[in-house]
C-alpha cells in the first residue's frame, strides 16, 4: 500500500506502527469516539497548549482563554483541541521556576511537533511559561500564536495602590527594617496580589509579553490587556482566529527571528526599564533560531534607547496604566525612528504597519515623549571584567547612581544557605561600603540561577536604615525587584569562573561608566585559589542530570546544548 499523502488535521500521519494506514485509521476511530462529528473532524487543526494548573495562580483564567480561543477557531473553520503542557508558576517551585523553563520548552516543542496539528495558540503569562513557549514554537517549527493571560489589577489600600511584587518587595524590606509591624505585614498579604493574572509591574512576565508582541507573535495590545478586561477574551478569540489563517498561509516561528525583530525587541526591553530576566530568555529564544544576543550589542543598544515607560519597578505605574495610556502602539510610536519597521509579524504585516500613523491617544504620564524620557539611556548595561570575562548584567534603571563607581572589600556567601545562615547575624562584620557576593547560584548549580540576587540588605544595617549596596552573583533578579545589584556573572562560580575564587576581604571595582567589573587580586593568588577549586558533585539521575550535563552560561540562554540551534 502506498504512503497516504500528506493531509491537515487529524488526517495528518503522526504514527506509524509498520502500517500508515493503520494507524491513521485507528486514530480516526478513537477522534469519532470524541463524539465530532466527520464535518469537523475534516477539518484543520489548531491545538492549544493549556498551561492551567491549580499551582498555577497566575493562569487562573485559563479555563475561560481555551473556550474563547475555541470560538475563534470554530468560527475561523478549525478544529481546536486543547492539550496539557507542564506550567511554571514562579514561587512554587524547587530549587527555582529557572530550573525547569528548559523542561517546559522541551514538553512544548515536543507535543507541538509530534500530534497531528496544523498551527497552534500557545497559553502562557507567568515569567517562564512564555519563553519556554517561544523556544519551543521556534524549535518545532509550528506555526503558533502566542497568547497571554495578562496583567492582574492593583488594588487601593490605605490611600495607595499596590500590586505584585514590587509592593511585596518593599514592604518586606520595610518589615525588616523594623518600620512596618508583623499585624500590617500579615494583612498585607491579602492585599498585593488580589486578581486574576500576572504581576501587576513591568516583572517579567508583562516584559516578555511585550517582547513577544514586538516580534510578532501576538498583537501590540496583546501585551498588556488586564486579565479580567473583556478585552482579554476578544484578544483570545481573535488569537484563534489567527492560528487558523496561519494554517492557510503558513509563517513559521522562526522566520520572525530576523536580526532587525530581535533588535526591536532589545530597544523594547531597554525602553520598558525592563525585566533582568528577559534578556537571558531572548538569548535562549535568539539561540533556538541560530542568533546570539550579544552582550556588548545590548550596551550599545542601551547607550541609545531611552527608558520611556514609567511603570513600577523602574517609575510608578502599574501595566493596567501602561494599556490605558495607549500601551506597545503609543511606545513603538515613540521609538520608530530607532526601529527596524520592515520586521514582519504572523500575518506578514510589518511593524510599520503594525505601530500606525501616529493617530492614538497616548497618556504622556506613562508612556513619555522621546524629549521628555524616564531615563535618557536604557535601563541595562552589561559589564565585563577579571571577575566577569563572559559578562553580567547591572539594572541601572533600579539602581543607586551613587553607588556606581564603587571600590570595596567584599562580603562572600558560599550559596543560599550560608546566605541564610548569616545575613542577619548581629556579630556580621559588614558596613554599608561594603560589597556583597553570593556565590554558586548559577544555571548550572544545585540552586538552578533562581531569583536571589537581590540580596536582602542584612538586618543590622537595614535599621539603620541603609537602603542600597553594590550586591553581585551568578544568579538572576526579579523584574519586580530594585538596587544596585549586579547579576548573572559569567562563567558562573560553578563551573570555576573566577567568582568561585572570590573571598571575603577581597578587594571588588564596580565602573558603570566603563563598564567594568574586577576582582582585584594577584594574579598568584588566584592561581592557588583555582588549583584548590573543586567541582561539586553532578546530580545522578533524572532532570537536574540532564540541566548539569548541558547547561549553558547565562550570555547564551541557559539554555540545553542540544536544544539549541547549533545543539552545542
Ligand atoms: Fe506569575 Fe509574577 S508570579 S507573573
Ligand atoms: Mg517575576
């Protein structure tokens, strides 16, 4: 019998079993157990990744996206079948949401590439579920729209309004502090995070949102819709909608990653004084699409693109302000000129295009004019240094321009728990001049790069009230958080990048102008320090093996080798 050509939908071959036929006959039979009827099962097929998870608080709406993603797709002449994927939630997971970005990538791509469908709605919204979704729509080739699940509302408290996390942040600081009460501290609780959706600041996840927006996989409005809006429902449907023209006139992932869309998206990041994290996930999502991001472009980048967007935790704002001031179209407007606006999106319609002719409302209060920025230079800088030959990265935009020419002795914490152990101590032998390093927190360490960077000030000099320090690691930082604080050191301390030999009492130059970060130590000291350098042992089974045995620095994406690109 001879091959049965290829078809769309559930008349795909995705099995084999020796028996094309066979196999294709066997899944029409279990498809009419469905109850469908064949009208429908003739169709094509648009799969929804569901990412809803009851850990998963920020992909509460969920349940209600799929069905109006279903209507646009019904309406639109698809099939819509919704399938499970793994969903990250930030905080619950252990050793760190990081850990398992790659994982989610991977269970994406391999579900989209190997069930029968034609073009898909990817469902994603906290921090590592859109990356995660990106990389693997790039890898598997499909044709995919992504959609998220929005921005949660903030909430009048007190004669202020707050949200998470960069409220949480700076209330907990506070508590520490000694200046908000344990009563204040435990209402609170109920009061940051009070809708459905993401956090409510320029975070990581409204980052990469707004990302994914400008390389053209979602529409501008997309990025920052509320989650509770009706307007959140209409993006959905219109979301499935889009994945059925897809289907007709195919575009696939990769071909949005052009060099000019990924420049776009970089100015966007710079522009929005966004979040730390994002740049390690557009590395990823550059290298799935044979890219690099590279670190010394992101500085020139940066040195030209004033920060425009003033949301919380760069300005005031929260995104519900960001969508109502005229959100991505009034920003994109704004930074035409530095835009390449040939890039295309899904529906092949360029980013011209797509920002309009300049005929919107835009509230100047959150969205500035070019004459007027938050910042007349981008929100991150990337240093280099002895202490960083491969790169870090330094959040100007949340940090203390006082601090930052600093040379200083360090504080070294060995990892999290020696972090612990010690921060508080009242005996800690610290000043405010002082550095603070953590160390072996990288991608490639038992504690997966999780969000610890932003190093809680210790306890004794927090009631003094000391607000900032100059604090580094190999880790990463919340979107949310704010300080000088300098992250994703390369090679990290795990692989014995020079922050392995980093010791309490060595001397550290921090130069934000010359962007520079060094450890100043002798040469022969660091070379006895390297000789008496272990490596930690390596997991023995399971994922964290597999994260060990294949890991990538931060510059490149912490991605797996063998899911990149070059699959090295
Ligand atoms: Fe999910 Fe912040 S915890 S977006
Ligand atoms: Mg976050």
């Amino acid at each position: 019998m001879t091959n049965t050509p290829r078809k769309l939908g559930l008349a795909r071959n995705t099995s084999n079993y020796g028996d094309r036929d066979f196999a294709l006959y066997l899944r029409k039979t279990f498809a009419k157990s469905m109850g469908y009827s064949q009208a429908m099962l003739d169709r094509p097929v648009v799969g929804i990744a569901d990412t809803a998870s009851d850990y998963n608080n920020c992909h509460r709406t969920i349940p209600e996206l799929v069905e109006a993603v279903k209507r646009g797709v019904l309406a639109a002449g698809g099939l819509p079948l919704a399938f499970p994927t793994i969903s990250i939630c930030e905080p619950s997971l252990s050793p760190c949401s990081m850990h398992y970005r790659n994982l989610m990538a991977l269970d994406t791509e391999t579900m989209l590439a190997n069930q029968p469908m034609d073009a898909a709605v990817l469902i994603g919204g906290c921090d590592k579920t859109v990356p995660a979704q990106l990389m693997a729509a790039i890898s598997s080739g499909t044709p995919s729209v992504m959609l998220v699940t929005g921005p949660m509302l903030a909430q009048a408290f007190e004669g202020e309004r707050l949200s998470a996390c960069t409220d949480c942040r700076r209330y907990w600081a506070r508590y520490r502090a000694g200046e908000v009460s344990e009563e204040k501290i435990n209402t609170l609780e109920g009061k940051l995070a009070t809708t459905a959706g993401t956090c409510g600041v320029m975070g990581t996840a409204s980052t990469m949102a707004c990302l994914a927006a400008t390389l053209g996989f979602m529409p501008l409005d997309a990025a920052s819709a509320p989650a509770v809006h009706a307007d959140r429902l209409r993006i959905a449907e219109e979301a499935g909608a889009q994945a059925v023209r897809l289907i007709h006139k195919p575009v696939t992932p990769l071909s949005l990653m052009s060099q000019g869309n990924l420049d776009n998206a970089v100015r966007v990041l710079l522009a929005i004084g966004g979040s730390t994290n994002a740049i390690v996930h557009l590395a990823a999502i550059a290298g799935r699409a044979g890219l690099s991001l590279d670190l010394k472009r992101l500085d020139a980048l940066s040195e030209e693109t004033p920060v425009l967007v003033d949301l919380k935790p760069t300005g005031e704002g929260y995104m519900e302000d960001f969508h109502s001031a005229g959100g991505m179209q009034a920003l994109l407007w704004e930074l035409r000129d530095l835009l390449d606006l040939g890039a295309l999106d899904l529906d092949g319609v360029t980013l011209g295009e797509r920002i309009g002719d300049g005929d919107h409302y835009v509230n100047r209060k959150i969205v500035r004019a070019r004459g007027e920025p938050v910042s007349p230079v981008g929100g991150l800088v990337a240093l280099h240094g002895s202490l960083a030959p491969e790169g870090a990265i330094l959040k100007r935009s949340a940090a203390t321009p006082a601090l930052f020419e600093t040379e200083a002795r360090c504080m070294v914490f060995d990892g999290l728990e020696d972090l612990a152990n010690r921060i508080d101590d009242p005996d800690l032998d610290v000043t405010p001049q002082d550095i603070l390093v953590l160390k072996n927190v990288g991608p490639r360490s038992p504690a997966g790069m999780p969000e610890a960077g932003y190093l809680p000030i210790p306890k004794k000099l927090a009631r003094q009230g000391v607000k900032d320090m100059v604090r580094m690691s190999d880790c990463r930082m919340s979107g949310t958080a704010f300080g000088t604080i300098v992250l994703h050191i390369a090679p990290e301390a795990s692989v014995g990048g020079p922050l392995a030999l980093v010791q309490t009492g060595d001397r550290i130059r921090l130069s934000v102008k010359e962007r520079r970060l060094d450890l100043l130590v002798e040469e022969s000291v660091l070379a006895e320090r390297r000789a008496a350098w272990r490596e930690a042992p390596a997991p023995k089974r399971g994922w964290d093996r597999l994260v060990h045995e294949q890991v990538t620095q931060a510059p490149l994406g912490a991605d797996l080798r063998f899911l990149t690109a070059s699959g090295e």
